[in-house]
C-alpha cells in the first residue's frame, strides 16, 4: 500500500466501482468525486453515493451540466436514440465529447488544494467503443499537460488500462467485490442497475465479459 492519498473520479458504473475498490487496497487514504453531468439517468449517481458509502469513502459530486448544452450525445439527450451498434465511420452517439479531460482536470484541481498527488480513472482501451478519451496516449498527455497546467505532480493512475471485460470481471473478484459489481453499479446506457436492459452496447459489452470471465473459472 502507498501512504499518500488518491482521489477515484467515480460514476458508479463497473469499471470506476472496481477501481475504487482498487484504490482502497494500493493507497493509505481514498476519496471520490463524481460529476452531475446532465446524463439523463440519475441512478447513476444514486449508485455512485450507495457504493461509497458502503466502501466507508467520501465522495463529493459537483454539476457540470453545462456540458450537455456544449454537445449532443445520447447520454445527455432525451431525444436521441442510444445507438445498438458501433456505426463504422465514427464513434457511437453515447461519447460525450471531452468528458474524461473536463472530468480528470476538474478532479486535479480538486486534488491539489487537497494535497493529493494520485489520481484514479476507469478508462481503458482493451475493451472500448472507440471513444478516443479512453486511450492510453490521451492519458499520458492529459497527465503531462495537468503537471505543466498547475506546477504540481500528479499521476494518473488507470488500472484497468489494458484489460477486457472479463479481466476487469476477474480484477473484481480478487478485490472481494464482484457482487457489489454485479449488483448495484450501473454501466447501462438505458439506466438499468446490475445485469441493465442486456441490448445496449455497454451491457452487451459487460455481459458478455462476465459469461466470459465465469466460463474461464469452470475450464
């Protein structure tokens, strides 16, 4: 374990919920912060509050919904459709575009007039949907940028950076949280808690890593 502190930027979906969990385990002291950001499923936070309080982690949410009037996206949208399938020519309609940036900058401003150097995201590129902000490359710049920006040293920490679905599945397991993962977050673009609607892309995407991760068990 590290004796510093870290901060979970954290949405209550299975991949920020297994790095808080994360977190607890690698730092001394953990924090959280969440972003009301006008997606249009409030459970999401609603979970987010749930699953921190049960970690024993405090969690501080601040609203950005100026973001949903910056750019059309289905997340923050009532009219658009979430799109089934990945359209070949661009990124799905549920990107929100620069949402991991305005998210990890607001949440290194916070960090810094807490003393706190590390910070912890979800993103990944193993398992994506072609959202270009969950890159590995993206991470690293915005990490140098942040350091430059403020004259301070942060880390950007993204545990889940290289692994599908059904590792970060497994990752949950090891950590003793997989129902907590399985149960209460939310990943589903249509606001369904656990299992979600089963059609979206994000719980296509999350099932079909679970059916994977528990198959590996039985071979």
């Amino acid at each position: 374990m590290i004796a510093e502190k870290a901060l979970v930027v954290f949405s209550g979906g299975q991949d920020s919920t297994t790095c808080l969990f994360w977190a607890k385990q690698n730092f001394s002291e953990v924090q959280a912060i969440a972003f009301d950001y006008g997606q249009r499923h409030k459970i999401e936070l609603e979970a987010a509050k749930s699953i921190a309080e049960k970690a024993g982690i405090q969690l501080s949410i601040f609203r950005m919904d100026l973001l949903g009037q910056l750019t059309q996206n289905a997340l923050t949208s009532q009219e658009m459709e979430v799109e089934e399938t990945k359209p070949e020519n661009r990124p799905p309609n549920t990107l929100v575009e620069g949402r991991n940036m305005l998210f990890l900058t607001y949440a290194a401003i916070f960090s810094k007039a807490r003393d706190i150097h590390h910070l912890v995201t979800g993103v990944g590129q193993a398992d994506f949907s072609g959202y270009p902000d969950c890159r590995n490359d993206f991470i690293l710049s915005l990490n140098s940028t942040l350091n430059l920006s403020m004259d301070y040293e942060y880390t950007i920490h993204t545990p889940l950076m290289w692994k599908d679905k059904a590792a970060i599945w497994q990752l949950a397991n090891e950590l003793g949280v997989l129902e907590i993962v399985q149960n209460e977050t939310v990943t589903c673009y249509n606001g369904v808690k656990g299992r979600g609607c089963g059609h979206c892309p994000a719980c296509m995407l999350r099932n079909r890593g679970l059916e994977n991760y528990l198959n590996s068990r039985k071979a």
